[in-house]
C-alpha cells in the first residue's frame, strides 16, 4: 500500500484536489465540488488519468483511498473500476469483491 510521507494538511488536501475537481467534476465549480472531497477523490479514481492517480495515491495514500471505497454512494465507480480498486486497494485480492453501491428509493 501506498503511504504519503507525510499527512497533508487541509489546506494541502485541497490544493491537490482544485486543479482535479475542475478538470472532472465538470458540473460544479471546484469550490463547490471540494466541500465534498470524497466525491472528488472517487471521480479521480474513476475517470483521472495515470498521473492524475499518482497524484492522488501519493499525497492521500491507499488508505483514504480504500476509505473513500467504503464510503461510496451509488453512482461513483463504474464496475469495472469498482473492482480494480477493490483488488487494489485490500490486501486480499482473491477476497471476493463487495457488490457496488445501489440506490434505494422508497423504504
């Protein structure tokens, strides 16, 4: 797993995530987009490119990461992806991977 050599501090959180909220959260402006960066963190995993991930995996770490895996809502990763960052991102790759987050409407 992939640790920063250092936590980031909130301010440093969200200038990594500024310039990656306002290339792929195209329907917000990024001050919008990085009250929630968790969201913003799930559209890099889902559409970023090779750097763009680095970036990420390198100032956050596969811990967020995987966090940001357990907290997502329905709509956030494709299953393709779903499943690549799952087997990436927990040490059991051959664990069987958890069903994708689906919308509930009703009770």
């Amino acid at each position: 797993m992939l640790e920063p050599a250092a936590p980031l501090s909130p301010a440093e959180v969200e200038d990594l995530l500024r310039p990656m909220a306002a290339q792929l959260i195209w329907w917000q402006p990024p001050e919008q987009a990085l009250r929630r960066p968790d969201r913003v963190i799930a559209q890099v995993m889902e559409l970023g490119d090779f750097e763009m991930v680095q970036r990420l995996r390198q100032g956050l770490g596969d811990r967020r990461l995987a966090e940001v895996l357990q907290r997502a809502v329905a709509g956030w990763f494709s299953p393709r992806s779903w499943t690549y960052w799952q087997r990436k991102l927990h040490r059991h790759p051959s664990a069987p991977v958890p069903p994708l987050p689906v919308r509930r409407f009703g009770a």
